[in-house]
C-alpha cells in the first residue's frame, strides 16, 4: 500500500535539509542559499516565506513543538516555533548562540526540551541551554581528531555521546539530572534584560538575546555549574583508509545507533556498551542521511550518488521500501496501452517501470551494457522493448520480468530510435551510424529485413496505428513512409529544408507531424503527400543564456528546436519540447500556441534564466569560469576527454535543463515528460473547476433534489451532468436503487452516455461501492456498445481510462480471493486431519 506523493511547492534552489514539527503538521524547508519555506503539511501549501541570508547546516524542533533551532555559520538560532497562537510574523528570533570556531553541522535536542547540543567542524561539541538555566547556560567538549558529524542525548538525561567523520564514538557523563537544573535567579535575569534592552535601542531590528561561549572558561565562571566527563571512546571498524563516516541517527527508547559510512557500509550497535548488532552492504556510493522511524523498527537510508531510498526492517533483516531512480538523465518514455504504467530508458543503460497510480518503480531491467535510446510497449500491454547504443534491441516481458528476445544488427551499429507496429508483430529500430532501418518479426526474433535509402543518420521512427505504414525521419532533410506489406518499397519521400529530428503519426493515422532543425513542425497528410500546415515554433522555446556561454539567450534560440514531440490522445493538439524549461501545447488545426508549461523553477540547473546575473559578472569574465578550490568533500571528479554530458572537470558543475521525451496518456487524462528534474506528469485529475455543460436556467441543485425525490431518476442525472458537479453527480447515481440502473440506462441520451461512463471511471479510483459501479458500467455498455462503436476512435480514451481503474480493483481483489480460497482450503484440511491418527 506505498504511496507517493508530490508538494505543489518549489523552492528555487536545491533543499539542503528539512524540519519536521513533532506533531507533523509543519515542515520547514531551506534551501542552498538559506531561502525557507514554511509548509503545511495538513493543507500542502506555503504559509511563510522566510530568508537566513546564509547557508543552513541543519534545523531541528525542539519535541515539545514550541521551539527550533538552525545552525548557519558558526552560530546557532533559536526561534520561536510558528503555528502556537496567531501571529503576523511566523519566524520571531529568539536567542542567539555563539560558541563553535567553525561551521555548525548538526543539532539535538533533550527530551523535556530543556537543552541542546550543537556539533561543528572545529571539533568541538557544544551544550546550551534552552532558557537560562543558573548552572548550564553552555558547555564545550572537545575529544576528537575530525569533523563532528552527529551528536545525540540519552533518554530523558543530558549524557550525550558524539561521533565524527573519522569513525570516533565519545560517550560522555553529566553529573547533573535534567531535574537538577536550576532556574536564573530573577535578580540576574533583570540585569540581563537591561542590558540587552539598551543595546536593542540603537539597533534597527530587535535581536534577541545573545548567549556567547568560551572554548576555555576560568574557574570562577565554572564553580557550580554541570560538569561533563568522558567515560568512553570507541572506534567503528571502517574497513578502508578513505571510508569516512557520512551520517547517524540514535532511537533513544532502544537505545539503537546506526551509522552510514562512504563505502555505502552501515552499522548497527547498541550503547552504551557499544555492541555491534550488524553491519551491512546496500550500496556503493556515499549514505547521506539516515532516519529511524518512532518504534525502532524501521530505518530509512537516502543515498544522494544513485538517488536510492531505501527502508529497512533490522530484526528481520528485509526490505521494506527499495526505490532508486536512473543514475544520469532519462532519456526516452512510453505509456502502456491502459495507462497504468510507464516505461523509462537513461543513459545508465537501466530500463525502469513505474505504477502512474502509486508513483512508485516496480522493476528494472539492467541487460544493456549502454545508454538506451528510445523506449515502446507493445500493442496488447505486457511486452516492453529498448534500444540502446550496444547494439541490441531488447525485449521484456512484464508477466515474468525477463529479457525474452534480443534483436541485433548482422554489423554491430548503435540504435538511436525504435517503433513496432499496432499488432505488436513486427519491431523496427534505425542506427546513428550506418544510416539503415532494421526490420525483425517479434515471433520468430529474425531480422525481416534491412531498409536503407536514407543518407544520414536515422533520428526517429513511426508507425501508422491503422495501417503498416512507417515513417523515418533522418538528418537528409527527409521523411520516408514505407508500405510493409508492399514487399518493403518506399511508398513517399517528403522533403524537407531542414534536418528532421522528430516524427509523430496521429492516433488516428491521418496525419503527421514532423519537427525539424529550424524549429518548425510541419503537419503532412500521408496519403496524398502534401503538407497541411506548419508552426514556427521557435520563439515559444524560450531558451535560457548558460553560465559559460558567449552570446546571448536570444541569438543562441535562432539555432535551436523542438527535439520531442507527441500528439495528444484525441489528436487536436500537439505537446512539443527541446532543450528549454519550457513544453508547448499547439492546437493543430488553429496552429496557434495554447499553453506553456514551465517544467522547473530550480535555479541550482543550467540555463535557466535568460539574462545572465550582472553581480557575478566582472572584468575578466563569469565567476562561473572560476573553478572553486579542490571539490567537496567527496574529492574531484577526474575530467576525460571528449565527454560530452557536461565537463566534469569543472568543480563547480550543473546539470542543463533540458525535455528529453514527451508523451501523452492514452486515457487522456494525463502528459508525461523526461526531463532534467526526473520524471514528471502533469494530469487534469487535480482541482475543482466549475465547468457546466448545456446549463439552463432551471438546473439548480435544489431542483435536482426536487426531481430525486419525485424518483425521475433519468431527468436528475442528465441535471446533475448539465451542472457538472462531481459531488452531485455522485449523489444522484448512489441514489437510483440497483433494480432500476437497467431502466435508467436504456433511457439515457447518447450524449450523456459518454459523460456517464468518464465519471464511472474516475469514481472507480476513490469509491467503495465497487458492485454497485460495476453494475453501472455493465448496464451501459451492453445497452450502448454497438452506437458507442461507430464513434470508438473519440471514445478510446475514456474506454481506456475506464478499463484501468477495473484492472487496478480487479488485480487487489483477485489477491485477496486467492489468498482467502487458499487460507479455506488449509482449514479445511486441517480440520479433516484432526480425527485421523497421526
């Protein structure tokens, strides 16, 4: 029952770290450059906005939700938490706390929200009160040779143990409960204030309290306050020189520590007595960050190398939750047949599945040793095929996820596009360098045939859904349609004046659309050969000026195009995109631009502004050029030469925003799109919009009820459809008792039958009354089949939309069927077995 979900909320840069309220409903999100959001968590929306001016380390609530705190610098903040009363400003400063040399990296609280401790880069481990205790008001710990990288209380106690980078534990004692803290007395705290008070007067902005440590305090400053005593140091085994310690976490009721290392190694061990539970392998690349949920079972592990999240059960030593994404950028995308499910191809050479209802990948084929290149299901749903640049053509089954056929060339050439025709029978795929299309049948596995007649490199294949006909587009500046059937000739040759990037049929054949260098996209009847319509296109790209580049963002978009394009489910408009944050949505027959979508706001990508800033610009050129000291902490990344996916040389490197591959659901409800930013969808099925249908003026809602209760069940529904409000259209159909649905359905218009079966299917999705919708759903199709027929290339989105939602219910119910019969028939033969003798 995983499910995933996505914020309609961005910030514009990266999300460095992430602070969650104790009761979960607020979160604060920050970013590089220390830019914050304060998020509802119940509501999904943005309540504050707040800016730190600098980069935030870590950020924390206190556990009785009425404080956090975040460490930039070498300072730690102290707010107020927002949410406890109404209030203007949701983020009031509190205290400020100095201490640490160094940068801060990370914070924990004590239980009672009393205390907290800070680590920080200089080695040291700082302890503050919370309010102003008389015998802690702060407290430094020294102890180790490297970078503190996590620090963690005991249970309801401020003994605290620090572990750094280099693999060291501490473990330290305080001579002091958390009840033996004593309030300041009024007196000194008065004093205080004063103080504090006459210097807020000549200060712009009121700054809180200051509370500033000594690394070395004198002994009169010591003298009845809480002392601190190492009992313990202990090393993790780190098997390796290089194998630093990337990341902890500690449940305090199991007294559970793991650690994450560098290696991808992790730790478990129980303190104080510092055992070792288990230490294990789950990946090669660096644990950023790790998390234990509240009962101590589960630990979630983010790794930010592959981008794998991963939950894992300790005591059983099982998965609970494996998720990783494509290494580089995907590169291509296919919908199945019913929607449920989309296919993606990277250049890590990984073809990935993904559940569109859930979000979440189900299975990844790794067979291919390089980058693939393009991406299709296959007519009837369960076979995927991809091509890549190994030279292979792969084919996969989705019943029992295996690689069941490999097509390849008789020369080894790399393939940069693939289609197969509407039976599913035959496979095409077109090579970057020998410039030939290969034929193969799906049965049998053997090359058909091998179509050459194109002078430059094949860009992009195209079958006709209704008939065998092929389309390849190829940097000659041509289009060729090949008949299959007709012994393999070229039916039409379509010139062009510019190379040809992209080619697209309509779903309903009778059109083509072909997108070229020069950025138009031309519309082609096939059959006749003549061009119906073009689009300029280019200025709508909207490309954005590079760090490094010379010229500016609109002399370098004369030179640009659309690289993707697809036409939407009912074929009267066309999605394109190329290397900019921008997709457009044309209408075909209008060839007007209808909508643009923005694909990211992040300005941690390349090319994402037009303008380049003027404050990182000097006499000697970008800041960007300059290469910014030795790398992270990761070490550097050694530069190769012709590489072509970004200069890697480059300490400083960003990833270019760019939409790789565009594709339209067949149920129509939804877009999705390859890009920089991962894998995005964009769907209608979110919101609420008023949007009536024939309204006249007597369709009011208390009408419709009027009309219920006089039992017209056939005259409310086409009401409640003219006023399209789905709350009320569900009322009226949860209404009609189940004898009558037959009566009702003979008596519908046509119009509103079509109506009738889109809400079905999206009722299917959320409702509980699964019987009573099946009813529905079989009324109206064997009633209306035959004149839903003559109209079924307009109706096949909603038919397919219909069909996924009962394909989704049918596989959960069918499992628990099965598991039910199966569970039946074991008491059964237990119970039989009883009176017999053993």
């Amino acid at each position: 029952s995983n499910k995933c979900e996505t914020f309609p909320l961005a910030t514009r840069l990266n999300i460095v770290c992430v602070g969650l309220s104790p009761d979960g409903s607020l979160a604060i999100l920050i970013d590089e450059e220390g830019a914050a959001l304060l998020v509802s968590l119940i509501g999904k929306c943005v309540i504050h906005r707040f800016h730190f001016h600098k980069p935030v380390h870590s950020v924390s609530f206190s556990p009785d939700g009425k404080k956090f705190v975040i460490t930039k610098d070498n300072v730690a903040l102290m707010y107020h938490a927002p949410g406890r009363k109404r209030e203007f400003n949701a983020f009031v400063l509190d205290k400020t706390y100095y201490g640490p040399y160094d940068e801060t990296t990370c914070i924990d609280w004590t239980d009672d929200s009393k205390c907290f401790a800070v680590g920080s880069k200089d080695m040291s481990t700082w302890v503050f009160g919370a309010e102003r205790w008389a015998n802690l008001i702060y407290y430094s710990l020294g102890g180790h040779k490297d970078i503190i990288v996590a620090c963690f209380f005991e249970e309801n106690s401020l003994d605290l143990y620090t572990i750094s980078q280099d693999a060291a534990l501490c473990v330290w004692q305080c001579d002091t409960e958390l009840d033996g803290l004593k309030p300041m007395p009024p007196k000194d705290a008065a004093r205080e204030k004063n103080a504090a008070k006459n210097d807020e007067e000549f200060l712009e902005e009121p700054k809180g309290e200051e509370i500033r440590g000594k690394a070395n305090p004198n002994d009169q400053e010591t003298r009845e306050k809480v002392k601190y005593s190492r009992v313990a140091k202990y090393f993790f085994n780190k098997e390796g020189d290089f194998n630093n310690l990337t990341s902890a976490a500690y449940h305090k009721k199991t007294h559970l520590l793991v650690t994450g290392f560098a290696s991808g190694i992790f730790h478990l061990h129980e303190l104080p007595d510092f055992n070792l539970i288990h230490s294990l392998s789950i990946s090669d690349q660096r644990i950023a960050s790790i998390s234990i949920n509240c009962t101590g079972d589960w630990i979630a592990f983010g790794c930010s190398g592959l981008g794998q999240l991963l939950v894992w059960e300790w005591q059983s030593e099982s998965y609970v939750l494996k998720q990783q994404g494509h290494f580089n950028s995907m590169v291509s995308l296919a919908y199945s047949p019913d929607g449920q499910y989309i296919v993606t191809g990277g250049e890590d050479g990984k073809v990935k599945v993904w559940n569109t209802s859930s979000s979440f990948c189900f299975v990844t084929f790794t067979e291919h040793n390089s980058g693939v290149t393009a991406v299709t299901f296959t007519s009837n749903g369960y076979v995927i095929l991809s091509a890549s640049l190994d030279g292979t053509v792969r084919a996969f089954d989705l019943h029992r996820y295996r690689n069941f056929r490999t097509f390849t060339s008789p020369r080894p050439s790399q393939f940069s596009c693939l289609a197969a025709d509407s039976s599913g029978e035959i496979v095409s795929a077109g090579s970057q360098d020998s410039f030939e299309i290969f034929i193969w049948s799906m049965q049998s596995g053997r090359l058909l045939d091998v179509l050459s007649g194109h002078e430059g490199p094949i860009s992009s294949l195209s079958f006709n859904p209704m008939k065998c006909v092929l389309a390849s587009a190829s940097w000659d500046k041509t289009v060729k349609l090949w008949d299959m059937l007709d012994s393999w000739r070229t039916k039409e040759t379509l010139i062009l004046n510019s190379d040809v990037l992209v080619v697209a049929f309509r779903p309903d054949g009778k059109e083509l659309a072909v997108a070229a260098l020069n950025g138009q996209i031309t519309f082609w009847d096939p059959e006749n050969a003549v061009q119906t319509g073009s689009i300029e296109g280019r200025h709508d790209l909207q490309m954005g000026r590079k760090e490094l580049d010379k010229i500016t963002a609109k002399q370098a978009a004369k030179g640009k195009s659309f690289t993707t394009l697809c036409y939407s489910a009912d074929g009267q408009s066309v999605l394109a995109g190329g290397l900019s944050k921008f997709v457009c949505i044309y209408n075909v027959k209008e060839q007007i631009l209808m909508k643009k979508f923005e694909i990211s706001c992040n300005f941690s990508l390349d090319a994402m502004e037009e303008y380049l800033d003027r404050r990182k610009m000097t006499e000697f050129g970008s800041m960007a050029l300059i290469d910014e000291g030795a790398g992270g902490e990761d070490g550097v990344a050694i530069p190769l030469p012709g590489v072509k996916r970004g200069d890697m040389s480059y300490r400083h490197f960003k990833p270019e925003i760019r939409v790789t591959c565009l594709r339209f659901c067949p149920t129509g409800r939804s877009w999705a799109a390859t890009t920089t930013e991962g894998l995005l969808i964009y769907s209608l099925d979110a919101g609420l919009i008023f949007d009536p249908f024939e309204l006249d003026i007597d369709v009011t809602p208390s009408n419709i009820h009027k009309t219920l209760r006089q039992k017209e069940y056939t005259m409310a529904m086409i009401m409640a459809f003219k006023l399209n409000e789905k709350k009320l259209i569900q009322e009226v159909i949860e209404a009609v008792p189940s004898n009558e649905v037959d009566v009702v359905c003979s008596s519908l218009p046509d119009l509103y039958v079509e109506k009738v079966l889109e809400f079905l299917a999206s009722a299917f999705e959320i409702s509980c009354h699964l019987e009573f919708y099946l009813i529905w759903a079989h009324k109206l199709l064997m009633l209306h089949g035959q004149k839903l027929k003559t109209r079924s290339v307009k109706l096949l989105p909603v038919i397919q939309f219909l069909q996924k939602s009962i394909q989704r219910h049918f596989e959960d119910v069918s499992k628990l069927c099965e598991w039910n019969i199966y569970n039946i028939k074991y008491a059964l033969a237990i119970s039989q077995q009883r009176g017999m003798k053993r």
